[in-house]
C-alpha cells in the first residue's frame, strides 16, 4: 500500500490475519519456527516501505474495487502491525535461543489476538484507543 492510502480493504487486513494464524498454528504443529518468519518480515517490510508483501499479493484476488470493500484505517494497522511483529520477533528468537516457553507465551498471544480480530474485536485498536485517551487525560492535567 502506498503511503498515501488512508485506509486498507478489510479482506486484505483478514488475509495478513489468517497468515499471522496459519504460520503459529503450523509452527506449533511441524515444530518449524521458521514459519513464523513469513508474517515477521511481511509485517517489517510493511512498517518500513509502507507495502506489506502479503496484503500486495492478495489485493491481485480481489473481485472488486479495494474502495468497494469496508476500510480499516491504515494508521491502526501499522499500529496491530508494530505489535504482531514485535511478539513474532520475540516468539522466533525466543525458539531460536531454546527459550520454549517464552516462545509459546508471545506466539500465543500474537495469534490469539489476530484469531480474536478476524471474529470482530481487534485487541490492538482497544489499547490504541485506550494509550490515545490516556494521552488526552494527560494533556487536560
């Protein structure tokens, strides 16, 4: 997506989700931590070129318009982003250095949240909203 797109398809959003899912699901299951470096350096290339490599890929599938579909806005996806691609990083390293259980707690979390966003809450827009209102309160002081 280019820098000066304010907002993200949502069905391009739900595809990035679906592979931050898939790749810690067949992490766990194959024991290839790997896996998860696919949605990891997706998500790096889309916080630093602006154009997530697997939102590119599936916006050739898509049937309409990108304007016809419900919008997501593009800066609270680069914040979701900033945090999948954090607990990713740390869950990999955390396998790579033979820290399990560490690895398991950030895959766990990433992957709950991106399955918690595809059925319609989106954990990462609660704590953008709540860090915003805590700014506001800051700024009123």
């Amino acid at each position: 997506m280019e820098t000066t797109i304010h907002s993200i398809p949502r069905p391009l959003v739900k595809t990035n989700q679906w592979v931050i899912v898939g790749s810690v699901v067949l992490t766990w299951i194959t024991g290839q931590v790997w896996i998860l470096a696919i949605p990891l350096i997706a998500g790096l290339i889309g916080l630093i070129f602006g154009t997530n490599p697997i939102m590119s890929l599936a916006k050739l599938f898509l049937k309409k318009h990108p304007t016809e579909y419900i919008p997501e806005d593009r800066d609270q996806q680069q914040f979701n982003q900033t945090i999948a691609v954090v607990c990713l990083a740390i869950g990999l390293i955390s396998f790579l250095l033979g820290w399990t259980i560490v690895g398991y707690i950030f895959t766990v979390m990433v992957g709950l949240a991106a399955f918690i966003a595809i059925l319609g809450f989106c954990i990462g827009c609660f704590i953008h909203f709540q860090l915003n209102q805590y700014k506001y309160r800051r700024s009123l002081k």
